[in-house]
C-alpha cells in the first residue's frame, strides 16, 4: 500500500474503498457519526419517530447495520448484506414521511461531512428514496407482487 492512499479496514474492494474516501473525506468513523446523529434525529421527528418506534426495539444492531449499509453505498465496501426493499414494504409511509427523510439526512450529512461528502451521500440517499417509495407504492396497487428492485 502506498502512503498516499489511506489504510482501508474491512472492504472486499479496497482501491476503490481507498478512491472514494480520498474523494469524499468519508470513512468509517464519519459514517458511524452520521448514522448515529441522524438517526438520533429521526427518533425526535414528530412524523419519522412513531414510525421507527413502531418497528425497532433495540437501536444498538439497527445502527450497526446502517452504518454498515452506508458504508457499502457510500465507499462500495461490500460491508453490508441484507435486503432493504422487502424490510420496507407494508410500513405506513407516505412521500411527506421520505421528504421529511431526506431531508433530516441531508442536514445531517452536511453538519457532519465534507461539502463532498455530503453531496456523495445525499445522491445516494435520493437514489434509494426513489427506489424504497416506487417498491412501496407498487406493492399497494398490487398486493402480493413482487416488487421492483
């Protein structure tokens, strides 16, 4: 490893690990204070709260998870494996709840990021929004179907 790269932990594709943190100054412990400030944010939110609460009994795997998974979607470390379309669908959300979403990520992103970073994140976070509210609202108009991922 050269010493202008950074030391990549726990990543099935290093260089390009290595690429994406150099690009967006993100690394595990930015993620795992992003995940952990954001969620605290949710939790608080008259319109998310209820819905989390509702669900999620033990916060401290949940938030391991997430940092896994926006570490997988953010620096393509392949940390996390799971499936987050079926996890989602049957929750009763609505545009107002991934609005509200992203827009809570996206403040958070840009306390606790670089200007790159946060863009990097809030991409991402768009991209998946769009695909968790189309899964969601395609399993309501045709109950039992397989949804789109």
């Amino acid at each position: 490893m050269t010493p202008d790269i950074p030391r990549v932990l726990n990543s099935v594709r290093p260089e390009v690990t290595a690429a994406l943190m150099a690009k967006t100054g993100l690394d595990d412990a930015r993620l795992t204070e992003l995940v952990h400030r954001f969620y605290d944010r949710v939790r608080a939110d008259p319109l998310l709260g209820p819905v989390f609460a509702a669900r999620i009994t033990d916060w401290g795997p949940h938030l391991d998870r997430m940092v896994a998974f926006w570490s997988s979607v953010a620096l393509m470390t392949g940390r996390y494996s799971g499936a987050p379309v079926p996890a989602h669908l049957g929750l009763p959300v609505g545009q107002a709840h991934f609005d509200r979403w992203l827009a809570l990520f996206g403040e958070t992103a840009r306390a606790v990021c670089t200007p790159s970073g946060a863009a990097h994140l809030v991409e991402r976070a768009e991209r998946i929004a769009r695909s968790l509210r189309m899964a969601i609202e395609d399993q309501r108009r045709t109950p039992g179907a397989v949804p789109r991922l």
